[in-house]
C-alpha cells in the first residue's frame, strides 16, 4: 500500500491496520534530515471501528477519524532520514504524518503487509519499540 508518492497533497497518510498475529513493513525513500513521519494511532467513531481480521488488505473501510495521537512508546514511533525502515507489529489502526509540508510530493512511503512467519524473519532491532525511539544524534 502507497501511503506518500509524486501525488500526495495531505501530510496524512491514508489509514492502514495492523491485524493480530501480522505486522506492516513501513519503507521510506527520500526523507531529509529534519523531515520525519510519525506513527499515529487512530480511533474511529464506534459505529464504522474495523475488527481484527475484518479487512483483507491493509486499508480499512472508509470512516471517520475521532482521534489521532503519536505513538510515544520508548519514544516516539517515527520514520526519518536516519531510520528510514521499520515494522509495526502492535495491531491497530494507524497512519503516518509528515512532519514538513516541503516533504509532499518528493517522499516516497509504503506499508508491505506481513504474515507471521515472515515478520519473524525480521531483525527484532528493526521493530518499533525495539530500538528505544531512534536518534540521528547517536
């Protein structure tokens, strides 16, 4: 799924979910330095709220969006210039927002959805929470 390509005009991302037992490939081409794009969790008005396993892609049905907060465990949940490839395995319903307007239409983001077996394959370093919040300042 193509979240940020040449047509981007929002600095948020569609939404994608997480299903239990999988994990999402987030890949990142392009960010600069002090641009980054910030997991966000997402809550949907409780009527239209996608259950686990209730989409077979990585897109839920539309709905409305009643709150969006940044993923701050072990700091916040980010792509940047410096960290530029991660996997989201938590599930859940998200979308990434870019930090710098100047950003739209140059990067480029996708999700690649994972099955278990594969996310397993995955360095455990490369998983959000795993590497503590990365720094580019070391």
């Amino acid at each position: 799924m193509i979240l940020f390509d040449a047509r981007s005009v929002s600095l948020a991302s569609p939404i994608f979910f997480v299903r239990p037992g999988t994990g999402v490939m987030l890949s990142a081409f392009g960010l600069m330095e002090s641009q980054q794009a910030v997991i966000e969790k997402v809550r949907y008005e409780d009527s239209i709220m996608p259950q686990g396993g209730a989409c077979e892609d990585l897109e839920p049905p539309m709905a409305v969006v009643m709150q969006a907060e940044d993923v701050t465990q072990g700091g916040v949940w980010q792509l940047n210039a410096c960290q530029n490839l991660a996997v989201l395995t938590v599930p859940g319903s998200y979308r990434l927002n870019l930090n710098d307007e100047a950003a739209l239409g140059l990067v480029y983001i996708e999700a690649i959805g994972l099955d278990g077996q594969a996310a397993a394959l995955i360095p455990p370093s490369l998983f959000f929470g795993a590497c503590g919040g990365c720094d580019c300042g070391g």
